[in-house]
C-alpha cells in the first residue's frame, strides 16, 4: 500500500464527519428560513395528507391494536372543523359524588383500581366508585362506556396499568 493511500483512508473519517456536520448546518439554516418566512407554524401531515397528531388515534371496537398506524383508517376532515377539546373541570369537592374506576384493559390495571376503589370506600366513604372495563383493546373504542360515564358519573380515573 503506497503512503498517498494510506493518508487517504488516515483522513477518510474527518472527511465524512465534516460533510455530515456541513451538511446539517446547511440545512438547518434552509428549514429555520422556511419557519419563519410565515407565521411560525409548522403543520405535520400524515399520509393521507391530513394533519398529525390533532385528531388522535382510536380503532373501531374490536379491532386489531396496531390498525391505529394505518392511514386509511385515519379521519379525514378538514383542520378548519376541528374543534380544540379540553379537560372537564376539576370539581370542587369529591363528597356525595360518583366517580367511574376505568380499567382500559393493562396488565396491572384492575388491580390498582380494585386498591383505589378501597382506599376510597375507607378513606371516602360519600364517594361512590364504580368499577368498570372497557371493551376491546385499549387502544379500541367504547362508545357505550363513554356515553354510560357522561349520564351516570361526575368523575373518572382511567387506570392504565404497568
């Protein structure tokens, strides 16, 4: 091997390092350009084309837990007929209230909930738990469980498990 190559390969690493360091600072340059040649905003489209990580992701009851992850199961409505949702308000008291114990359906889950559901009936005893499964995956939709907890319930805490 003549000594010409040998510095080559000596160099090679340093010439890579550099290109991909140039290489990102030009591009950051490029996108920070583009965010702030217009409002600011920068909106994520998923591949259907519609914007990300706004509508979030639930499957029809039953179905297969990864199905989350296909596009042609994502909803397809305009950004403009999206209305921002927000937490209920916290209440002022717990007292002479009916709270709904979720079990989404984690490892784990159901006992925890079946510990809090005691804590509450000691500690609580004017708090009424209501211990409850969804059905289907946790990833899966329960219409029939929401609609039961928005007419009968003035709280609820969603176990998850782990």
């Amino acid at each position: 091997m003549s000594s010409a190559q040998f510095s080559v390969r000596k160099y090679w690493g340093w010439f890579i390092a550099g290109a991909i360091l140039l290489s990102s600072c030009l591009g950051c340059k490029h996108l920070a350009g583009l965010a702030g040649s217009g409002s600011g905003d920068v909106t994520v489209l998923d591949p259907r084309g519609q914007p990300s990580g706004i509508f979030g992701r639930r499957g029809e009851p039953g179905s297969h837990m990864m199905a989350i992850f296909n596009p042609e199961t994502h909803p397809t409505i305009s950004r403009d007929e999206l209305v921002p949702l927000r937490m209920a308000p916290r209440l002022d008291s717990l007292d002479n209230k009916t709270i709904y114990l979720v079990d989404v359906g984690f490892a784990g889950g159901k006992e925890f909930l079946e510990e809090m559901q005691a804590w509450f009936s000691k500690n609580m005893p004017s708090v009424k738990t209501v211990l409850r499964m969804k059905s289907g995956t946790p990833f899966s939709d329960s219409p029939e469980l929401w609609a039961e907890i928005k007419e009968k319930a003035h709280g609820v805490i969603f176990g998850v498990g782990g």
